[in-house]
C-alpha cells in the first residue's frame, strides 16, 4: 500500500494506517478548504469526509480483487 492509498483508507475509515499529514494533506483536497484537527472530532466533518473519499476508498477495494 503506498501513502496515498493509506490516506485514503485512514480518511474513509477514521482509523490511521499511514502518516497524519498524508491523511490530512488528502483530506483538505478532498474537502476544497483547510481542515483543522480539531474539526477531524465533528461528526459533521467526520460524514462529510467519508463522503467524499468513498469513490477512492472502493476503487481501492475493486483493485483489491483484481
């Protein structure tokens, strides 16, 4: 698994596989704006990131099975 993979997994998942500032780095992307750590304990925020890194999540599942 390599760093972005991991940030991913770490993003949909909520649990951290990787480095921090990977997840963080991808998490901003994926949201548009900065992210501060303290917004990573709302469930708002937490929704809204699993949102929007579920399409990279499965595609890390479909690659999985092939």
């Amino acid at each position: 698994m390599n760093k972005k993979e991991a940030a991913i997994v770490g993003a949909y998942t909520g649990i951290l596989i990787g480095d921090f500032s990977d997840m963080h780095k991808y998490i901003e992307e994926k949201l548009g704006r900065p992210v501060f750590t303290h917004e990573l304990a709302n469930s708002g925020t937490v929704k809204k990131i699993k949102n929007a890194s579920k399409n990279d999540f499965l595609e890390i599942c479909q690659n999985l099975k092939d």
